[in-house]
C-alpha cells in the first residue's frame, strides 16, 4: 500500500449506536491498526432535523468502552479539526461552487410544495418512483431551464434554493469494492440529489467527500445501506478531480430468526441488547439496555463481533487485540449478511470470564456484593470466583449462591422432601460433622476423601449421602461441589451450618 491507511468512522448523531455500527467501528480501527495507519472519529451532523441529543457523547463513550478508540476525530483532535461537519459548514460552499462552475452542478429554485405536487401527479399517472433527474430536470424550475438573469435575480433576492448534482444520462459507473469487487451501475437509475441548500449546509453526499477528501481518508469501510451513494460519490470525486478511496461495504447483520437487518425491535423480542451502552429516549423516556449494564466484558463483545462477517480462515474462536489486528483483512469480510447469535453471545462472554483471573474478577465482584450489603474480603472474593467461575456467563452470576456468605435462610422444600429422611438422616449429619470437627487439614481433597471412607464404612452411596451434606451447607441441590464450599466457608462454619440444618429438618 503506497498511501498511508486513513480510515474513518462517521456517524450521524440520531441516537444511540446500533451494534452494527460498533462492528463498523472495529473494522475500521483494525485495519487502521494493521498497517500502522489513523482511525478517524467524524460526526456528520448536517441534517439537524435528525440530531439527537447526547448521542454524540453516547458514540464517544460507546467506542471507549468497547476499546476500539480513535486517534483523530472528534473528541481526539487532530490537523485536520473540526471533524464536526456542522462545524465545517463554511469549508463546502466552494466545493458547491466549483461543481456550478464546471456544469456538474447547478442551482434549483422547486419549491417542496412543488415537489410534493409533482410526485403525487405521477402518482396518480402510476408513475409511483418519480424522480429529479436527467430527463425530468428540463421540465423543472432550474439554472439549467430558467434564463440567467432571472437565477441571478432569484439568488440575489435571497428566495431559497439547492444545488443539485447534473447526473450524466447514459453513462456506466464502475467501482471497486473490495469486498463485492467490480459494481457498475448506469448513470440512468441515479437521480439529481441535492447536495446543498441555500441555508449553507450541504447535504451528506457533499459533506461526506469533501471531508473524506480533505481528510486524506484512504479506505471508506462503511455498511451495506450506503452502496447505492457509492455511484454518486464515485461521480463527484470525478467531477471534482480527485481520486476515490478504495470502498468495502459491509453486509448487514441479520435477525437471529427469519431475514431482515437487525434491529432494536429484535432485541427486545427476544431479550438481548443491540445497543452497547444503556440509552434513554430523551422523548419517551425508555429505556433500552446495553451490553455494558447487562454485565458483558467490552472484550467479548469485541470478539463476538469480529466474527460477525470476518472469518479467520481456521478454527480460532478467542482472539486478543494483537491477535485481531494481525488476523484481519477485508478480504475474509463475507458477502453476505450473518444472523446475529444472541447465544453465542453469552458463549464469548463466558469464555472471557473464564480467562480471567480470580483477583480481578473480585474487584468486579466487590461492588456488587457491597450493592447486596454483603461485605467480604478481597482474598474471599477471590476464592468465590475462583470456585464459581466454571459455571457463571456474568460477574453477576458468581454471587449466585448467597451460601457462599451466610448460612441459608431456608432449605429448598423439593430437595428435603427428596433427599431428607428424618431420624436417619439427622444422625449420619451428626456422625459426619463429628468426622469434619477431627480434621485438622480442611481442603476440599481431604474432605472429599474422608466423605468417601465415611460413606464406606456405612455401606451408603454418594446419592444417598452427599445431597444431605449440600443441602446443609447451602440450602439446595445444585451448585458447586460440597467440598469445595465447606473448604471456602471453613470448618467452623460448615460444622455450624450442619448443626443448624439437622435442628431445623429434624424438628
Ligand atoms: N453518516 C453516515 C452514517 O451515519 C456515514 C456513512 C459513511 O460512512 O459514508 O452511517
């Protein structure tokens, strides 16, 4: 690559960021990554009917959660500031202009009413997809219909107007996307789009290739619903000049079920966020939930991510960041859309809370408990993560059992009536809290094998046995293993809660 790499991710600020879009963002950060190039931050805030507020700061704050932080761009700075396109407002009239001057472009005076009138005439003619365009441009109130002096006048006395772009009839436009290879598209399906208005703000055709231009952007990785711009856009850089980057559209993620792109109406059908920050509707006050407040690591839905349109080539499921940037390449992009897999989801996140270490699970765990009024050590916290960390997908997940830091309150109806034979149960308890009191070693190994000689030597099974001691320690069946959580709470509190449970089951 000859150029240096400069990528962009530009979101319009209309609310929160889709999981789409963060997939967007990694992509583009990975390939900046991998050849030592710049990933961009540009806010395309042109359509102020459309702006939402704090979505910008939401964008912000969603990248540096998921870690996939810009180098340049809004909030970063850079040599190439504002990267607001609101900001930059004054910087595409002469881009405007020059495409007037040169007949790429020219200036039309249809009022919406107008318009409306139009579209709904043919309409009515069953010529539903009416459009701005080559032929029907000459029929139309323009620079290109009006006499010269009247545009003048018309300017001159401030009446509104736009420019639009004189789409050429009958010509082919090709391009490479490195994802699709050559598209071609005919000059005569695109319309005359507006690309700025006489308020002074260009539209988002304009904005977007003047600063991609201007920004010296290499490569525009963006989704799948900008394909039909990209003829346009490959259009205007000709028109202007200037040579395109090279384009990949990515292929859209799908609904887990049935086809369609995925969408926040999918997540809440089906329980899972799409969004990776927690969101408030300003308006209605709703409330759409995030991967961060659902207690996911950023890292795992980072990975889960990746493979959502990339494939390695071979089997790797689990990649770090190096592993990323060295692995990715647009060319194992798919062509075409991946049904987003909500289980696997949880897969990756439980393959991540796996990987790491007990401290620093504990650190997360801490505030959670201290939220559940639950204080502990830091050391506790280790060994409770260390022991529940096989069988937990969230943080939230390793406080599962309340008996890891206080006696039950209350044993399970369903296991006692079980398992609990009274009298006969209450003594083999009585017998085996008298074998845990001799113990002078209290790891789980040694617990596990007196269990087995105490058993023997009553001619019991472990099924007939094990459950009571369980049932003792934490009120129920299911869970880790007794010797485990006896070694964790200790001996004298698993002799305490032995005593507890056969005075209250044998009553
Ligand atoms: N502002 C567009 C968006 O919101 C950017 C499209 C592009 O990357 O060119 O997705």
């Amino acid at each position: 690559m000859d150029k240096r790499v400069r990528v962009r991710f530009a979101p319009s600020p209309t609310g929160p960021l889709h999981i789409g879009g963060v997939r967007t963002a990694l992509y583009n950060y990975l390939f900046a990554k991998k050849h030592g190039g710049d990933f961009l931050l540009r806010i395309e805030d042109t359509d102020q009917g459309r702006f939402v507020h704090g979505a910008e700061e939401y964008i912000i704050e969603s990248l540096k959660w998921c870690g996939i932080e810009p180098n340049e761009g809004v909030g970063y700075g850079g040599a190439h500031a504002p990267y607001r396109q609101s900001e930059r407002k004054a910087m595409y009239k002469p881009y405007a202009e020059q495409l007037i001057s040169s007949g790429w472009a020219y200036y039309a005076f249809d009022t919406p009413e107008e318009l409306d009138t139009i579209r709904k005439q043919a309409e009515l003619a069953k010529m539903p997809n009416w459009q701005y365009n080559s032929i029907s441009r000459m029929t139309m109130k323009n620079s290109l219909t009006l006499p010269e002096d009247e545009v003048k006048t018309r300017i001159a006395k401030g009446e509104p107007y736009v420019v639009r772009f004189k789409m050429p009839r009958n010509e082919e436009v090709r391009f490479h996307d490195s994802i699709r290879g050559w598209v071609i598209f005919s000059t005569n399906e695109l319309d005359d789009k507006v690309l700025y208005k006489s308020d002074g703000m260009p539209t988002y055709h304009l904005a977007n290739i003047v600063d991609d231009h201007t920004m010296e952007i290499s490569h525009v990785i963006r989704g799948e619903e900008w394909l039909p711009s990209a003829p346009l856009h490959i259009m205007m850089y000709r028109a202007l000049g200037w040579e395109a980057p090279e384009f990949a559209h990515l292929p859209l993620i799908l609904k887990p079920d049935g086809n369609g792109k995925l969408s926040k109406r999918d997540g809440d059908r089906l329980g899972f966020p799409v969004f990776p920050l927690e969101w408030k509707d300003a308006s209605t006050g709703e409330i759409s939930n995030g991967y961060r407040e659902k207690g996911y690591f950023p890292k795992a839905v980072i990975n889960m991510l990746l493979l959502l349109g990339w494939a390695p080539g071979n089997n790797q499921e689990i990649f770090t960041e190096k592993e990323m940037i060295n692995a990715f390449t647009i060319e194992r992009i798919g062509k075409s859309g991946s049904k987003f897999d909500p289980d696997k989801t949880r897969w990756f996140n439980q393959q991540y809370l796996r990987l790491t270490p007990p401290e620093e699970l504990a650190e997360l765990l801490l505030p959670l408990l201290k939220a559940k009024g639950i204080t502990v050590t830091a050391d506790y916290a280790a060994k409770v993560c260390n022991l529940m960390s096989e069988r937990a997908v969230f943080v939230a997940d390793l406080m599962e059992g309340d008996y890891l830091f206080h006696a039950p309150a209350n044993y399970d109806a369903d296991a006692v009536a079980k398992k609990w034979k009274k009298g006969e149960s209450g003594m083999l308890m009585n017998e085996w809290k008298e074998v845990l009191t001799s113990l002078d070693d209290f790891s789980s190994t040694t617990i596990e094998n007196r269990f087995k000689e105490f058993i023997a030597s009553k001619e019991l099974g472990m099924g007939a046995v094990m459950p009571l001691f369980r049932i003792a320690l934490t009120g129920m069946l299911s869970g880790p293993s007794s010797s485990q959580v006896a070694e964790l709470i200790g001996k004298e509190e698993s002799v305490r809660r032995i005593k507890i449970a056969i005075d209250t089951l044998e009553k």
